[in-house]
C-alpha cells in the first residue's frame, strides 16, 4: 500500500514588501497507512506552514505532494478544495462549530455542504459517528449547548465524516482542560488504532507528543528529528 503523505523537499518562502522569509526549507514527510504522528516545533519553526502547505491551505514555493497516491500541487483551487473535503479531515484548536447548528448537522456539514443539504444517508452516518464520540445523547443538541470537549468530540466526528485518508490535528486540545483533553486524545488514539485513520497532529505539547508513535520535529524550517515514541 503506497504512502498516505508523500511531502517531498518542500520550501516555503513569504514576501512582505521587498522583504523574504524562507520558512520552510526543503522539509521531506512521509505518513504510512495508519500512523498517528506528533508534529513538534517551537514557535517558528514552520510547522504551523507545514501543516496548511499538506491541507492544501497554502501553495508550496517548492516541492511535491502526494496524499493517497494522488499528486496534489498541480491542482486547481476548485480541485483543492474537492480534494479537501473529500480527501482530508481537519480539527482545530477552536473547534469552529457552527453555532445554529445542531450536532448531528455539524457533523454532516463536509458532506451536505457541497450536496446542498443533508440526505437521509448522511444523516445516518454523521449520528453512527457521535454514538462513536460518546455523545449519542447530544445530537440533536445545538453547539451553544455542548461543553468544550464535547464541541472537540463533535469536530472529531465531523473530521471523520467523508472517509478522509489523512487527519490533520493542529492543537487539538489547547483549548481543553487537562480531563477533557485526554478523553479527546484517547478517542484519536482509539480511532486510530480501530479504523487505521492516519493523523498529523501539529502540536508543542510534550504530553500529547507522547501519546502517538512517531514525532517529527521541526527547527529552523527543517526536520531536525523524525522518532518513533517510546
């Protein structure tokens, strides 16, 4: 089975003015089928660019990417943002649910946004999913009325929604407390390890680093160490 994430020498340069900052500087990243992997980095390092640049985000300055065996830097914007709905799973720091919605409908949202609404099936799928999260109790409660770590287990399902074959995590217990942000790590993890659904988790949380099985570190805009978790 070839590679979820195939990131190869990828660069990344801002402009201000007449002024140049290289952010990212030739950074290779491989993810294999199944891997729930630590994106580590102090503030600058890059991987916050990193992570939009593998999202479909933001454009490479140089280099290629591969997600699902599928070349993706000669997309069109259109094509992208296909790609990032029905190829890629996003979860935030702040959730960014919406708010009127309820969440069984926020979670249904990547799939019956581009169908214009939500059909009897998508419906279906997005309820089996918060039975999965542990809110089967809550689907039909408006996000205004969830705690934050049940609004982070709506985003997890709704991340899940479309089948994704890669998840990108940037932060995603920040936000928490320390109680919830370990039941939202041990729902990843478990999601993980039953459904072999890949993660990139960009985080600067130790604790959360040690909870997946592989770490890459960034400094400087380079990979300055890609290790297996103890």
């Amino acid at each position: 089975m070839s590679a979820v994430l195939d990131a190869r020498g990828i660069g990344m340069t801002f402009r201000n003015g007449d002024e140049l900052t290289e952010v990212l500087k030739g950074v290779d990243l491989k993810l294999e089928p199944g891997e729930l992997a630590a994106l580590l980095g102090a503030s600058g390092s890059g991987k916050s660019t990193l992570l939009s640049i593998v999202g479909l985000l933001l454009r490479p300055t140089l280099g290629t990417i591969i997600i699902g065996g599928q070349h993706v830097e000669g997309l069109s914007e259109l094509e992208r943002a296909q790609f990032r709905n029905q190829r890629l799973g996003f979860i935030f720091q702040f959730h960014h649910l919406l708010p009127d919605f309820t969440a069984t409908e926020n979670v249904a949202f990547p799939a019956a946004a581009p169908a214009g609404g939500i059909t009897p099936a998508m419906r279906s799928r997005a309820r089996e999913l918060l039975v999965r999260v542990g809110l089967s109790d809550r689907m039909d409660f408006p996000a205004t009325r969830l705690s934050g770590g049940q609004k982070q287990r709506v985003a997890i399902a709704r991340a899940l929604m479309n089948k994704p074959d890669l998840v990108l995590a940037d932060e995603p217990t920040g936000s928490l407390d320390r109680v919830a942000a370990e039941q939202v790590l041990d729902l990843m993890r478990e999601v993980n390890r039953e459904d072999k659904t890949t993660f990139l988790i960009c985080t600067h949380d130790e604790h959360v680093a040690a909870r997946c099985t592989r770490r890459v570190t960034l400094k400087d805009g380079r990979v300055e160490g890609v290790l297996a978790s103890q």
